[in-house]
C-alpha cells in the first residue's frame, strides 16, 4: 500500500467533489424518507486519497450518508449499499485501507470490487434482469480517466429503473484530440461510449468540435432519461477540459442537482474554470434577463400557478424556482405581471407559495 503513487488534487478535481457532496447531502435523506434500500456506486473509484491528503469520493460519500444518520435525516433503518469498483489492484487495496478508517454504522454495507466498471456492474444488472428483479434507488458516479469503459447502453441499463441516476465524466478535451486517430482499436471505442456512430461524423462538419460531442451525448443521454444537466470543467488555461453530466427520470432529483450546481457556480450554474477558480460577478446586478425571456416566451397572455410556473423552470431552463421568485418580484414591482392568491388564502408581502398563487403575464 504504501508504494501506490497518489496524485495531487486540482481545483476543478475539487470543484467536482464538492458538486458531489452537495448533491449527495440532497439525495441521501429525499431517498431514505421513502425507501428501505438505496445503492450508491462509484464506478473508477480510485485510491481513496490523494497526494495532499485530500479525501477521494468514497471516502465523501460514505461520510455525508454518515453525517445524516447522525443528524437523524437518515433514518437507521435504511440500508445503503456502496459499491466501488476499481480495477488497479494497488489501488482497490489503499482504497479499503481507506475505508477501514471510518466507521460507518451496521446498515451501511460497503464492498470494493477489483474489476472493470462495464463489467462488474454489467454482472450485477445481468443477475438483478435474470431473476426479474429491480434495482434499488440508485446514483452510479462515473468518473473515468479517458473515454472508454462507460458504454451508452450500461448508461441505459441503469436509467432504465425507477430512481435510477447517473453522473457521469465525459472528458471532451480527450475525445476531441483521439477523434480522427489513425488507430481503428482507439476510434472503436466512441460509437460504445456515445451509442451511435454519428460521433465519427463529428469531424466533417461545420462549427465547434466540442459543441458537436457534448451535444451529441447529451442527445444519447436524453434517449433514456426525461433530464439531462451538465457542468463544463475547464483547465488553467481555462480550456474546456471536461464535462459532468446528470441524467435522471425524476423532477425532484434533478432540482436537487441543479441546486448543487448553482451552489459551485452562483453565475451560470453550468461551469468552474481552474484559471479563476474564484470568480468576482456582478451576476445578481445583471439580473435573470434570459429567465424573463424564457417566461414571457411561454406564458405571454396566460395566467399560470406557480406550481406550473415552477416546473416549468426546473424541467425546461439552466435556472431554478428561487430564481423565477427572484426576476418576479422585481417584474411585480414594476407591472409587467400580476399575482393573485387562491381563494381563502391570505398572501403575505411579495411572496410566490408554489400552491397558493398564480402568475398572470399580460399581452
């Protein structure tokens, strides 16, 4: 163990593990409230550490579901499977080295599996469809060092099951550079990973390179999950290095990432760039301009309930409600929409109660 070379952690490594955290501080007691099993799979899971002593995601992970039960969010009599899959051996091993420093409470089973992401995981949904069985709620964390290993269809086999979830790592910078190599044995891996061979187009046409494959995977993704975010990492150079992507078939899930997003990023919620890991904006100056466009674009002449109103932003913008409550005080103040209460209920100064107002936006 101790001859495993760790490597230093990077700001945009950090940014993502933050992103993780906060999502997994949601995810952890929405679930536990509702069901009595929940699965959390990483699926390159590395060392467990890192050269400063930085803490790696298993070690994340498994302590924010700790901080729950502690605080009582997450009852104790919901089990929660965590399965890592690495497949250096050196580092399977530091890895539960790691992981025999915490002491996780009895309803907590965790298992680090040698192996290959696609194939272990790959077994485990082969015996769950053999017997006919469903798979417990699920995030699977797919982060790997390249492209390869992370076929679309292990992407839908997962999705395919209620509450099933993943984020995944698309490193766009490396599929970009590969895309036209001469090597057929490295170029095969793309049409797998992205689930189409129109990903070997992507050379002959017009435009951005990287705008092309992240859209295109995002595409793929959408083919099996109703919600698609993403999150660009970029480098110190502040090139798209990159990107994060979330899909799931839940609204509340995909609210909850959003949140986690705009947490890391309070500009655009969409991006981190080690150049400037702390940017200074006047975004809450500027306003929510491109927020205001989409509402009047949909509901112009309309009258909608903020429940409406607030699906809407989740599902069908980059923002999120307390955005929309936001750019909507401001747009009452200035008449450029009404709000009613529903019968009976007593509105209190300029508040917005999904359930008890709606919106009206005049021609």
């Amino acid at each position: 163990m101790g001859g495993v070379a760790l490597w230093p952690l990077d700001p945009h490594t950090g940014a993502k593990h933050a992103l993780l955290k906060l999502y997994l501080d949601r995810w952890f007691p929405i679930l536990g409230r509702h069901h009595q099993r929940i699965n959390y799979i990483d699926g390159f899971a590395g060392p467990g550490k890192y050269a400063g002593g930085e803490k790696g995601s298993p070690v994340l992970a498994i302590e924010s579901a700790m901080e729950h039960v502690t605080r009582g969010t997450l009852p104790a009599n919901v089990v929660v499977n965590f399965i890592f899959v690495e497949s250096d051996k050196d580092h399977a091993a530091h890895l539960r080295a790691e992981l025999a420093r915490l002491s996780p409470p009895p309803q907590f089973k965790v298992g680090v599996i040698d192996g290959a992401f696609r194939d272990r995981i790959g077994e485990i949904l082969d015996k769950i469809e053999a017997e006919n069985k469903s798979l417990a709620p699920t995030f699977a964390f797919v982060d790997p060092f390249g492209f390869s290993g992370i076929p679309m269809a292990l992407m839908a086999r997962i999705l395919k099951f209620q509450r099933c979830e993943v984020f995944v790592n698309i490193m766009v910078e490396f599929i970009n550079r590969f895309l036209e190599h001469p090597n057929d044995g490295i170029t095969a891996h793309f049409p797998e990973t992205f689930g189409t061979g129109d990903v070997l187009e992507i050379p002959t046409l017009p435009g951005n390179r990287l705008d092309h494959i992240l859209a295109l995977y995002r595409r793929q993704l959408r083919r099996h999950a109703r919600f698609v975010g993403r999150f660009d990492m970029h480098g110190r150079r502040d090139q798209k290095t990159y990107s994060l992507f979330f899909a799931s078939n839940a609204p509340k899930g995909f609210e909850k990432m959003k949140e986690a997003m705009w947490s890391v990023d309070k500009y655009t919620g969409s991006r981190f760039s080690d150049a400037d890991p702390n940017p200074v904006t006047l975004f809450e100056a500027w306003g929510y301009e491109p927020l205001w466009d989409d509402l009047k674009k949909k509901y112009t002449g309309q009258t909608v309930p903020m429940s409406v109103l607030e699906g809407f932003v989740i599902e069908e913008t980059d923002y999120l409600p307390t955005h929309a409550r936001k750019i909507l005080t401001h747009r009452e103040e200035s008449g450029e929409v009404s709000v009613q209460a529903v019968p009976g209920f007593k509105r209190r100064g300029r508040t917005f109660p999904s359930d008890k107002v709606q919106v009206t936006f005049p021609n």
